[in-house]
C-alpha cells in the first residue's frame, strides 16, 4: 500500500515510474528494500508437495500471523505437514487468495 500524501512522517509515495528507474539503474537492493521489506512484507508457508501456499491468513502480517500459520501447518489440500517458509509481499496473498476464489490454482516453486 501507497501512503496517501506526504506527511510529517515522511511518508513518499513510490509509484511505478519510480520503480522502473531504479530497476533500470540496477539497484536490485534498493528494490526489493522498498517494495518489500519497509512495505508489506510477510512470512507465509508453502507445501512442499502441492506447493501452494496455506491457508488461511486472517490478518495482516505481524508476527502473530506467522505463529499462527506455523501452529496449523499441515496442508489442507495432501495432509502433509513438510512445508518451508517464504518472505512475499501480503499483496501476493491477497491475490492468491483472489485467485482461488475464482478457480484458478497459484502454485510456488523452491
């Protein structure tokens, strides 16, 4: 998510022209600093067998999240409980959780 104006915290928004000049520049670093880590990063766990992400998260990222998931990480869909944790965006997430809902499986790879 975007700030909505400059504030007195300082707050900037980084919109899209922004991230293709850096990406051009080759600040990978910089990227990923921006888009992910100071934005919305959070912890989710993949099956290893299915890979597909488990689920539910049922509020934003914060560190209770993730023990909540690691408590419950048995697969839903193989009933295995090998999974291996990623760090993504919580807008990756959402949109996972969009397209399941519309019937269209995302699946991760290692």
């Amino acid at each position: 998510m975007q700030p909505l104006n400059i504030d007195k915290a300082g707050a900037v928004r980084f919109g899209e022209m922004e991230r293709d000049a850096i990406l051009s520049y080759g600040a990978m670093n910089l990227t990923l600093d921006r888009l992910l880590l100071n934005s919305d990063a959070c912890k989710a766990f993949i099956c290893e067998k299915c890979q597909q992400i488990l689920f539910p998260v049922t509020r934003p990222p914060n560190a209770d999240s993730s023990e909540a998931i690691r408590e419950n990480n048995r697969c839903r869909m193989c009933e295995k409980n090998s999974t291996f944790g990623v760090r993504i965006p919580y807008v990756l997430v959402y949109l996972v959780s969009e397209l399941a809902a519309v019937g269209i499986k995302f699946q991760f790879s290692k």
